[in-house]
C-alpha cells in the first residue's frame, strides 16, 4: 500500500469515527477528569473529616446499635475504618438502594448518611459509567471506549512529521499564533502528550467493557483452570442464635493496633456459614495490593483454603492485574500524583472533540 493512501485511510478513520463519537467521548472524558477526585470530594460533601485523638476506636457493634437507633430500615453490612481524622464507614442496605453511613469512631454518632443513588457525585459516576442510561448506557460507553483507542492510534500515526525539520512544531504551542493555527496546536499537540497517559485509561476502560478480553487474558494467566474454595464458618454444634458481634469486634480492635496506618474494612456475617471478611486496604485504596483474610464466625480462627480473596502476596496474577486495572484506571496507582495526571489527561482528551471538530468546520468551510 503506498504511503499516501495508507495516510489517507487513517486520516478518514480518524475525522469519521471522531464525528460519531465525539460527544459522547467529550461526555465520558469531562466526567472522568472529575469523578478521579472522588475520594477528595467525598470526604467534603459527606462530612468525613474527624479531630483525630490518641484513644481506641468504639466497637463495630456500638457503630451497629447507633445506626440500627437512627436507621432502623438499614441492613448492617460492613465496616470501613478509614484513619484517625476521618469517619468510619459503614455499608448499609435497604430497600432498592444502599447507602453509605459516615459515623465518628470515636463517639458512634452520624456525621452523614447518603443514598449511593442519590447525590450529584453519584450521579457523576452514573454519567461517566452508563451515560445515565442504565445497561443500554453501559453498552455504549464501552464501545464509545473501544473506538477512541483507535482515536488514539490515529491520532499518533497522523501526527508524525513527515519530515525531521518540521518535528519541532510537533512538541510545542505558539500561543501567539493565529486562532485557526493555535487551535490546530491545541488539538495535535495536547493530543500527543495526552496520548501517552490517555492509552492507559482507554485500554483498562476496555478491559472492562469486553468480556472476551478478560476472559483472553483469563487463559494468558491460566486463571480458567483456577479452582477456587469457598470461606465457610463450621456451625456443626454451634446454637442458632449466636451473635458474631465479639468476633468481629475483636478483629477488629487486633487489625486496627496492627496496622494503624492502613484502612481496616470488616464484614458483618448475615447468615448461618458466613465467614467474617476482613480487608487491609492502601490509605490510597490501592485494589491489586489488598490484604483478604477470612475468620469463622463462631471460634474467630483464620480460615485457610485456596480462596480468590487473599492476601495480595498470593494472588493469581489475574486477580493481581484485575485489581490493577482499577487502580491504573483511577491513577490510585501513583497516589495523589497518579490522579492528577489522569485527571488533567481526561480534561485535554475532552478537548480533543472539540479542537478537532473545529478544524473539520474550518476546512469544510474552505
């Protein structure tokens, strides 16, 4: 194929697929760059914020009683303790929904109670996930997601100089060029820099999206042969009406003096063989390098099997790269940092409809 034509094809791929999704690539990037400050924005909105002191944590069963007085219809599911100047945070389900309740951990008392189906942040997720339009939205946005990754390829395959004089240009903005030229800069120039961070977001989208693609990197990694047990409490003997409160509570109070810096997440078993799952989490929420342990209800032992959930040491290596996809996603990868940059990305990846469909215009126009 000659190089004209070659040019030519990717050229026309890149300007039509642009036109097709361009809008909804604008929507789903805008509301990337600001849920990435989820966490961020949450600890404002939600009241999180707690003077720290240098006394235990209550119980996880007082946390319980407080919210069963304030919030009889919810279902006590799972516990969070999130550091020393920040709420605890409790998993509640109810009827349709669930919700969040934010509690101080040193006094049990609700700071905020929020309806995870409710709330503009809430609904920032929703827009960026499923475009506000439920299955039908998710369908989209995952295809939408699959197209802007040959966007991308495009992108840096018409963006090469032709010739080494002119690939200077090709690195730098002349904010004083004319509005037509500067446009032309912000779209080819921002676009390239934004690639090399924007190519990470887009193929961890993807893998999301396309069950054949995680199911392809399943036989990679060998986890189809995996075979996994379930954790189970042993309640051969056991009374029915037993209370796993002073287990959880124990385990809790032991994983918190253990690991101070660390986020502690603890479950709450609701039926008969349900085991306690506790969490040892990365204050930046780190999913690939969780710590997953398991304890029987009735006795407190640590259970041990060959579970999918565990400690991130002796994790398959899809469970690894699964979790890793979420924290690249996200940019939790590289903290504070990491988000940043992902956050900036998806803003200039936002522009990049806009940029581009302006220079179709002017082109057309002429």
């Amino acid at each position: 194929m000659k190089k004209g034509l070659f040019k030519k094809i990717i050229h026309n791929v890149h300007l039509y697929v642009g036109l097709i999704i361009g809008l909804l690539f604008f929507i789903i990037a805008l509301s990337g760059a600001l849920y990435a400050w989820d966490a961020e924005i949450g600890q404002k909105i939600y009241k999180q914020n707690v003077v720290g002191q240098d006394v235990p944590f209550v119980p996880v069963s007082k946390l319980r009683t407080e919210l069963a007085q304030e919030f009889p219809e919810g279902d006590f599911r799972a516990v969070t303790f999130q550091g020393k100047s920040s709420t605890a945070k409790i998993l509640v389900y109810a009827p349709g929904t669930y919700y969040y309740a934010f509690m101080n951990p040193y006094t049990g008392k609700i700071q905020h109670l929020q309806n995870m189906k409710e709330g503009w942040l809430n609904h920032l997720k929703s827009l960026h996930r499923n475009l506000l339009l439920g299955d039908v939205g998710r369908v989209i946005v995952h295809w939408v997601t699959l197209l802007s990754f040959f966007m991308v390829v495009t992108g840096l395959i018409l963006w090469w100089p032709q010739r080494k004089s002119r690939r200077k240009y090709h690195f730098t903005i002349n904010l004083k060029s004319r509005p037509v030229k500067l446009n032309y800069d912000l779209h080819n120039v921002l676009g390239f820099y934004a690639s090399w961070i924007g190519i990470f977001i887009v193929l961890t989208g993807v893998f999301w999206g396309f069950e054949p693609i995680r199911n392809g990197l399943k036989l990679l990694t060998g986890e189809n042969k995996m075979v996994y047990d379930t954790p189970v409490s042993e309640m051969e003997g056991k009374t029915l009406d037993h209370d796993p409160s002073q287990k959880v509570d124990s385990l809790a109070t032991t994983f918190l003096e253990q690991f101070p810096n660390k986020r502690v997440r603890i479950s709450y078993p609701h039926k008969e063989t349900d085991a306690i799952h506790l969490a040892v989490i990365h204050p930046e929420q780190l999913v690939y390098s969780t710590d997953h342990y398991h304890f029987d209800q009735y006795t407190g032992a640590l259970l041990l099997g060959n579970f999918q959930n565990t400690i991130h040491s002796r994790a398959s290596v899809f469970t690894t790269l699964n979790g890793l996809v979420y924290d690249i996603h996200l940019g939790n990868i590289g903290h504070f940092w990491g988000r940043l940059f992902v956050s900036l990305t998806a803003l200039v990846l936002a522009s990049l409809p806009i940029t581009g469909f302006i220079i179709w215009w002017g082109k057309r126009k002429t």
